[in-house]
C-alpha cells in the first residue's frame, strides 16, 4: 500500500486539522488511501505524517481515471467541467449481463456484484478560503443575472461549492451542508458505491457531469436521446405518432375548481426514511448507507442504497420528465468527514425528496415507484427493474397516456397558458434565489461575527465586574455579581445566535433549495410544450407541403391540447403544494424565530432581576 | 461677501449632501461663508453651488488664523496637534481690562463685551472614510496598549474623531456623538463664542490643545504653574509650608463604615440644564447657546453659555483638581451641522457633568460652585468670579484645609493605599476602554450592516411573495398576504435594530465615557501622592544634610497623613458613586434590551398569526 508519489501542488496545512503540508516536486510516501473525501495519508521525508489533498499527489494506480490528477493546474471551481469524462470500460467489465438499456444504468442491483475496491475519486476542487460557508453551494446567482437554464443554454462551469479542505476544522455546520452543488464527485465510494451514470458525459454531451445539478434540469435532453434519430425539437413524436401506445395506464385530467388536475388518491401515499445502516461487501473492502424506507401503505420497510434512490430517479425522469418535472436527488457529497452529520443531511434530503415523490399523483402511482416501495424480495425487485427499464412509453410518449376530460384548447390559448407558467416559473426562481442568496449572508452573520460580538460584550462586563471586585470596596459583590452575571448572560446570547439558524434558517434554506432544484427543471418541460405549440403553428405550412396531412394537423392540435392540460394539471399540483410549503416553512421559521426571541428576551430580564433596585 | 478663492485640494462630494466636487487649482467664488461647521458654500464656473470644506479653500481672510490654511497638505487625523498655536494678540485687543490672572481666563464675563466678527475656525480634520461612526471619538485603546496618560508621557497626537464631512448625510447618528475627541477646535463661534483659554499651549506647552482632552487630566500641571518657581515635583509647597491657609473653608474627613469618607451634606445638592436658547450680539453677527441651569436649592433658573461652564471647570481644577479628579468638560465640537442634535447631546453631557459635581460633596459646597448656580444677577456673578479667580488656597493647598477626624496614618500604610487605588484606576481604565471598544463595533453593527441584512431578508419574502401573487392560482391570497406581512415585519425589525442603540448602548457608552474622562484624572492626582510620598521617605536624608529640619519631618508625615485620608475618602466617593452608576446603567441597558426583543418577539408572533394553520 505504501508507496512514494509526487506532489504535484504546492498545499499549505491548516493548523489543526491533521494535514500536512507539501511543496511541489516534494516527494512523499503514501501512508493510507482509505481516508476518503479526496484526502490521503502521507509521511514527506521528514517522518512528518498528516493528510493531503489527493489530487495534489501523482498517484499512479492503475486507473484510466487517475488521468484527472496530472493536468498542469489543480483543478479549481469554474473548471472542473474540463476534467475527461470517467471512462467507463473499468467498470464495464465488472457489470453483469444487461440490455442495452441497461448498459446506461446498471446500478440498481441488489444482489451481491463484483464491486471495484479502492474506486478512485475524481479530482475534487480546493478553494483557498476554507469551505467554512454551508450555503456557498447553492449557486444563488440571483443577484448576478438570469441563472444558466433560464438562459437557455447550457453551462458547465457553473459550481459554487467550496470542497472544504479542513477535515476536522472547528467550523460547526455540518459538511452536508455544502447542497447540491456537490456535482462533480460521481465516485464517493466512502459512501455509496459506484454510481454508472456517466452517460451524461458522453451522451449529451452538454456540460457532462454538471447537468445532474440541482437546478440543471436534464430530463428532456436525456429522454429525447433514447430514441434513436428523434431530432431535438421534441414533441413531433408523440404529435405525429400513427398509433398511440396501447395497454398502457391511463392518466385522467379532471376540471376542479382551480381548472385542470390530476386525479388525486384518496389516501395520500408517503414513506419515512430512517434508520440508515452501514454495510459492507467485497469481504469488508466496500461500505455503503443502506436506509430503510418505509411507506405507510405497506408499512412494510424495504431498504435501498443511494444508488437505487438514483435509479429510481433515472426511472422517473425518463418515464415522466417531459410531463412531470422530476427534481434531482440530493446530490453525492464530496466530503464525509463528518460522517454522522453526512448521512444525516443526506437522510433529511432524501426524505424530502421521496416526500415530494409520494405526494405527486402521477409518480406515487406509477409502477416503478410502487416497485420501489413495496418490493417483496430480492427476485420481485430485480424482476421489476428489468421490466421497468424496459418500458417503452417514456420520454414524450407520456403525453399518450393522458386522458383529459375536457374539450379541446384552442391553440392560442395553449401558448398563453404555456407563456404566463414560463413567466412565473422564472420569477420564482429569482425569487427563490434571492431569498438564497440573503439566507446564506445572514447564515454566516449569525454564526460568524455577530454571537463573536455578542460574547466580546460579555466577556467585557465580566472583566469590569471582576476589576471591581479588586476594589476592596465594602459592599461590592451587590454590584458584581449581578454583573457577572450579566456578561454571562451575554455570551448564552451569543451560542444562541450561532445555533439558532440551524433551528429555523435551515429549514427555509432547505425548502427554497429543494424549490430551487424543482423550478430548475421547468425550463426543459416548457421547451418541449413550446416546441408543440410551434410544430401546431406550423400546421398549415407542413400541410401545404405535403409534410403531413390534413388530418395529421387536427391530430396534432388536439395532442397539443393534451400537452397543456398535462401542463396546467402539473401547474396546479405544483401551486397548491408551493403554496402549501411555503405555508408551512414561513410558519415554522416565525415561530422558532419568535422563541429565539423570547428567549434571550427572558435571559435579560433574568440578568435585570439581579441587580439591586436603587 | 463673494470673492474668488482657489482651491488648495481635490474634494470629492457625497451625492445627496448639498456638496460640490472640486479639483486643487480650480478657482470657485464663496457664495457663503456662515454656514458653520467648516463648510464654505461656494459656485464653480459652471454655475454650480454646494458646499466644500472651508480648509480646502485658500481663504484670503484678513486673520492670522487663516494660515493653516496653506499648510501643503490636507490636515489629517494625528497631524493637528502641529498646527499653530492661535495667536491670541487679535482677541486681546478687544478683551476687556483684567487682573494678570484674569489675562489666561478672560471669557467668564456675563456683560456685553465687544466680540470677535467672524471669527475664522481653525482648520478641521477631512477624513476619507466620511466620519459615519459615532464613538470613533473614543480614542478606545484598550486593545492597542495602555493609554496616554496611564504611560505617564504627555502627547498631543491623540485624536480619534472624524469630522464627518457629511452636512446631511444618511448616517442617522448624531454628530453630537463624536464625543470629547473633538479637542481642536477652540474656536466654535458657531455655537458659542471664544474660548479664551489658548494657554495651555502657551503655559504648559505640553500637548497644547489636547491637554485639554476627556482622558486628559491636566488638572497638577495648570496648578502647579500658576505658582511661579514651584517645581512640578509637586507638593512640598504644603508638606513644608511654614503657615497653613487661614480663614478657609475647612473641609471634614470622617471614619465612615468603608473608611474615610467626605461629609455629605444632608440634602444632596442637584439641578437641571434645560433649555437651551440661541442668543447673539454683536448686533447680531455673533450667535451662541445660552443654557438655563436650575438648582434644587433656590429652584431659581440662571443662564450660562458653555464658557461659563468652561471658566467653573478651571476654577474647580485649579482650585480641587490636586485632591478631587476633576473631570474635563464634554468638548466642543468641531461640526454643528446637525444642530437640534448637537445642542441636545452637548446639554445632556453637561447635565451629565454638572450633576457629577453636584454629587460631590467637596464641589457642590465649594464657593464658586455655588456662585455658578445660584447669582442673583450680573454684578453678583462679576464679583464672585473676581473673588474666585483671587483665590489663592489652589492647587496642592486644598491639603491645607482637610481635617481628618482620625489618627495619623503610617507611611507604609498610605504608600499601599495609594498603590492599590493607582492599580485599581489602570484596571478599570482598561475595562472601561474595552466596553467602549465593544460598545463602538457593536453599534456600528447595529446601525450598518445588520439592519440592511433585516431589511433584505424583508424585501425577499415580499418579492417572492409578489411573484406567488401573480401565480393566478385561486386561494394564493391566504399565503401571500401573510408572507408580504412576514416581510413587512422584518423590515421594522431592521429598524428597530438601527435605532435601539440610541435608547440602550447609548447610556452604556455615555456613561463609560464619563468615566474614561475621568479616570483619565487620576495619574495625575495620584502622582501628587506619590511624590508627597517620596519626599516623606526622603525625610531622613533631608534632615541629615539640614534641608529640613526634625520637627518638619513629623510635619510632613502627618501631612502626607492628610493627603492619604483626602485620597481615601476621594477614592470611597468614587466607588460609591461608580456602583450607583453601574448599577443604574446596567439595568436600564439590560431592561431596554429585554423590551427589544420582546417587541421584535411580539411582532413575530404577529406575524405568525397571519398565516393559515395547515
């Protein structure tokens, strides 16, 4: 294991946190590769041992991807989008037998595999200022301009995580913190094992690994994709398709009151993810977090691993995403060195996600959910994924299953409809970066400079109480102790402003990241109704040149029309649960922020009460 | 009125300030020369109008004071102490015949007298960053090491105050907040009239002007000088004097429960400073601030402009200062542009001043103490003060005319006596330096970036909740109008923040302040202790070689006795009075922080109530 490697970068160790500082071309012995978060263990020539950034070493494994550490510069945020995409063959060769659908996704196995031992990490970026900021990884690019996606075109350098160099720092948020900007590390096997969802990369081609982001909504690029010689404008093949796909359930739209909805479950199907367990195979040499997730109509709990939360979400996006937008998963974090806040975060996000999941009656009820929730063994699950992965009404095909019981739109109103959900779609997502961008600015205050301030306060009323206490004075302690007392007070106010953001911000952050992530996939759903409305548009013109039939054209209009029941229906869902979120979110935010108050509130009157009434 | 000037340096104007941009060379014509507060109103040769700072004009004025107006550079923070002393041969000329003494304190005079027109102010700090902070006049350095006058050296480059060159600005402090730094300006016409007392800079040459700053005690170096050929070894004068003082005033020390403590008279005197009138003369080309100061006593109002306060400060210093710390006066302040605000704070910390000396015992029943406050009309005044400024039981004679009612003390004892106050006084220095240190960040912090963090966390709940309200969604109303609530809420939070300072941290950093000054007495006082204390321990040697003989030495001792018990009871007044007043101040910080958070508390539930139990 031990062996000599180049340091390709100059790393300077932060005191305190193990590490080890090294120069370039220095020299040093590895000491432990298993450390994880991109950080190795290695003694320099001085017998000198303490961690190093792994990508600032040469290390020579025998990995085609170990390519990424010997580029000239360490990679940096903005650039890691140029790193070669991981080549996959390594892993191929372990893969069990599959369709070709599957050579994509191959993950979602729960039985025993050969697994890769010692999977190496993709280089991780190193920021020069710490990490220390929790929030820095959600991209609020609010104040900056229009975000990537609404700007139509895509972006792979956008990355505002800062991978936290400072394993053991004394910063007291939670590593997990750093959201779902996480987005180059495809390969935490400290964590999860292998996920072999590379085809970003090599199938779209389009900013690879970085279209997996929270609000980089990819369900449309990938779903087009599948069928072969289907050009990009999208939604022809359902508008034109001959025959629509036959045996397949049924989706109603119904008129309520607020206009088109889906059909609603009577009883609301959700789940609890809890319990996560770490487990292990290869002998040992591979760990992973399996959670146990249990659904209330069952309540039966199955467990998955990371990795089969991530097939299901590649299952829904192509199934459903040009319908339906699907949020991504909490992304892979590249660090775990806080290794119970980790899973704890990543718990609460998944929990979250599946929440989300269970409470859209189109996914609840979808098969492969179903599946997901309530498998019975090890045969039923494996038997449900292949036909899952089978299944051929995916992508835009979706719109075929849809039944509105409604009368046509007219076309003009399709694209009003279509315009004011861009609109708004839009707008919510500046706001709901806005309220990032603050959110993060006021994290840090409170639990940076401001409880520091607070305690100085304290600690110098408690230094003037005891200089009066030398005073000899008769008859001091009245005065003293009450003062002491007092700057005590001041220095409880200032661990409560640190800790309070954790009780209420943090849950205002969550939602509007979670809103964030899902108002970032609105923008390719409406490409593909755009698209729609623009083949309608085009109707006369393709008829006159014979590209389609008279016939074909009312076809397509009425297909159209479907497509914008699907989109209200989702609108509407969309709305009454933001409206419910928010509800909800605001309530518990002014309610812990009201305590908070209250409390120091009580604190200083209990400090007042000490003093002697004069 | 209107002539051509050039301009001596570049100016930059702050938008919104009435102020005009100017470039060194340029030539402006002075449009208004009374604006006051170094402001010259002035027109470019495009015909605009606005205010520049009078220094950075070459005002071609027929005074000798305008020539600090052509030094090279701009005078900047730490320089001013090297500006000239003001040749005072242009005021003799019209100040009225007086007695040698009367030729240092000449402006004590309640009749009309002719007056100088116009009187040039002497240049004023410019400094860059726009002087938006109220206690940088503090000159807190607690943390850079020990004060001035605690290291024992006389300096004259103390000054921490920024003239703020912002006439109306968005700083919502007072100017009046600049505090006692504000020592160079001797010449505030604006808002009194001279101050004839240039001699610190002629007489005691140390440090001229600044001298005369809050923790500047000068009170030994002005006595002692007024006796021709007294060395400042100090109190030999009393400790050897052949014939005590005759027919003065005896002043009685007791053996009270804490120790020697003064006799306190049986009803505590006190009065009210109140209503401050602008009165002028001069036919009206000279304007100042008459303030009306009420006894308990006579309950009789008597008028006095801030000279007079001045002129009683010199007298009770003259006259106490080597027993009693006699605190300086809350100085005169370089701008005025703010001028309710002004006038309000300079009342409020006379107020502050006058009833610390009616507090003491010694002061309030001194003679021209009692002159001030209760002369029955202008000849009364005039001849008090011509008494009071012939006094000539000054200076380290006040020993002369304490009487303890005990024993005589051991020299050792008075040595250890003197050492504990001299280390108590450092002590509390340095933590009274450190709370107004705090106290500074602490509001800059409150009155800067925190509020503007509130007021941005309340526009992004309002934006957001201004996007949901173009949703079109039915029932969206519940939720936004409870969210633009919640946001409305937080902008008042974020005022309330920005203005709490002034109603809690205020008192806390006045009073402190208060005590700064007059710690800042203390070296002085106690280094006429210790000197009287070394001389005592030189008795033996001084008898030896016939420079004084036996019988003088037991004199000495028992007057050193004296002194120890005048500087006990002193000391026992001070603790006594400094946990009154920490006691008071305390608890109206801490009772109005309480109310604070819990208005802010209650405006949370508030908004809280508006939102819809789900």
């Amino acid at each position: 294991m031990a062996n000599k490697v180049q340091v390709l970068y100059d790393f300077s160790a932060e005191p305190g946190n193990n590490e080890l500082s090294v120069r370039e071309g220095e020299t040093v012995t590895v000491t432990n590769q298993n450390i994880g978060g991109g950080w190795i263990e290695a003694q320099n020539s001085r017998g000198e041992v303490g961690l190093v950034p792994e990508d600032y070493l040469e290390l020579s494994k025998p990995s085609p991807l170990t390519g990424a550490g010997t580029t000239t510069a360490p990679p940096s945020v903005g650039n890691v989008a140029a790193a070669p995409p991981p080549d996959l063959s390594f892993f191929d060769a372990f893969a069990p037998a599959s369709t070709p659908a599957q050579s994509q996704v191959d993950a979602g196995e729960l039985s025993p595999q050969p697994d890769t031992p010692d999977t190496p990490y993709l280089p991780h970026e190193q920021t020069s200022n710490g990490g220390g900021d929790p929030w820095s990884a959600w991209n609020t690019d609010a104040t900056g301009g229009a975000s990537n996606n609404w700007a139509s075109k895509p972006e792979g350098t956008q990355t505002g995580r800062s991978a936290a160099p400072d394993p053991w720092g004394a910063q007291s948020h939670p590593q997990a913190y750093q959201g779902p900007g996480a987005e180059e590390d495809e390969w935490d096997d400290e964590w999860d094992d292998v996920k072999s969802s590379g085809y970003a990369e090599s199938e779209s081609g389009e900013g690879g690994a970085f279209q997996r982001g929270g609000a980089q909504g990819t369900a449309m690029k990938i779903s087009l994709n599948k069928f072969p010689g289907f050009s990009k404008s999208g939604p022809e093949l359902y508008l034109l398709a001959k025959q629509l796909v036959k045996g397949s359930q049924k989706l109603s739209i119904y008129m309520g009151e607020v206009g088109p909805v889906w059909s609603y479950p009577d009883n609301q199907l959700d789940c609890v993810v809890a319990d996560p367990k770490k487990g292990s195979k290869m002998y040992g040499l591979k760990s992973y977090i399996e959670y146990q997730v249990t659904p209330n109509t069952t309540n039966r709990p199955v467990n998955h691993r990371y990795k089969h939360f991530d097939w299901l979400y590649e299952r829904l996006l192509d199934k459903l995403g040009s319908a339906i937008p699907i949020p991504s998963l909490p992304d892979k974090q590249v660090t775990g060195r806080f290794e119970e806040e980790f899973i704890k975060m990543r718990m609460e996000r998944l929990q979250g996600w599946m929440t989300r999941m269970c409470r859209h009656p189109v996914v609840s009820s979808s098969e492969v959910f179903q599946l997901f929730l309530t498998y019975k063994d090890e045969k039923d699950w494996k038997t449900g994924k292949r036909k899952a992965e089978k299944d051929e009404t995916v992508g835009v095909m979706i719109f075929a299953t849809i039944e509105p019981e409604a009368p046509d739109l007219d076309p003009i109103e399709v694209e009003q409809k279509c315009d004011q959900f861009s609109r708004f779609t839009k707008a919510m997502d500046d706001g709901v970066k806005e309220i990032l961008t603050v959110g993060q600015e006021h994290w840090k205050r409170c639990t940076g400079p401001l409880p520091k301030e607070y305690q100085r306060i304290g600690k110098a009323f408690q230094n003037l109480s005891s200089v009066f206490n030398s005073s000899g004075y008769q008859g001091e302690a009245t005065l003293t102790d009450a003062m002491t007392a007092a700057g005590k007070t001041y220095e409880e106010i200032a661990l409560m402003v640190a800790e309070q953001p954790r009780k209420d911000l943090h849950f205002l952050m969550e939602t509007n990241n979670e809103y964030k992530g899902l108002l970032g996939c609105f923008p390719d759903t409406l490409a593909v109704h755009k698209a729609g409305i623009e083949k309608v548009k085009e109707g006369d013109k393709l008829v006159a040149t014979s590209k389609i039939g008279p016939q074909e054209k009312v076809t397509m209009a009425k297909r159209v029309s479907t497509m914008s029941y699907t989109l209200q229906a989702e609108m509407n869902h969309f709305h009454s649960n933001r409206i419910y979120d928010y509800n909800r979110v605001m309530q518990l935010y002014l309610e812990e922020q009201a305590k908070f108050y209250e409390t120091i509130a009580e604190k200083l009157r209990q400090a007042h009460a000490q003093f002697t009434t004069m």
